[in-house]
C-alpha cells in the first residue's frame, strides 16, 4: 500500500475527509442558496460544468441537468421557490 492510500483515522474525520474524497475523486461542488435564488459552485465544478465566471442562472443549471432528469429538478426548484 502506497503512503497516498493509507490515511489516518484523523485526516478522514469530517471536513478533511470530505475534502480528501473530494480532491481525489476530482469532484466539484454546488450549493443553491434558497433566499438569493443563486448557485454557489466551487472553482472545480465551475471548470467541470463549463462555466468560468458568474455562477448559472437557474435556466441555465437546468440545462446542465441531463434531459431525462431536467422536469424532476425544475419541479423541485419549483417546489423550493414557493
């Protein structure tokens, strides 16, 4: 076992863990914040997501989201806003 596989039970508690599983799963993430109606997306879902810059609109997330999926997650938003 390599000396990047093993990890002390303390770098895998909480944050660390998660900003470990993170980094080398090579994954972003994204909040919506409910009152200013605005995504909040970290450096790496922005360059995962196309998206330099200012975060989407909602039409614009929507579009992101595959077709399959899309009405589900605009009827939830939907629900969120009411």
């Amino acid at each position: 076992m390599t000396g990047q596989l093993r990890a002390s039970p303390a770098a895998i508690d909480g944050d660390n863990g998660l900003l470990l599983a993170l980094e080398s799963g090579q994954l972003g993430t994204w909040r919506y914040a409910v009152v200013d109606r605005a995504f909040l997306l970290s450096e790496r879902a922005r360059e995962l997501l196309g998206t330099p810059g200012a975060a989407p609109s909602l039409a614009e997330f929507l579009m992101l989201v595959h077709p399959d999926h899309r009405r589900d997650v605009a009827y939830a938003f939907e629900r969120i806003d009411a």
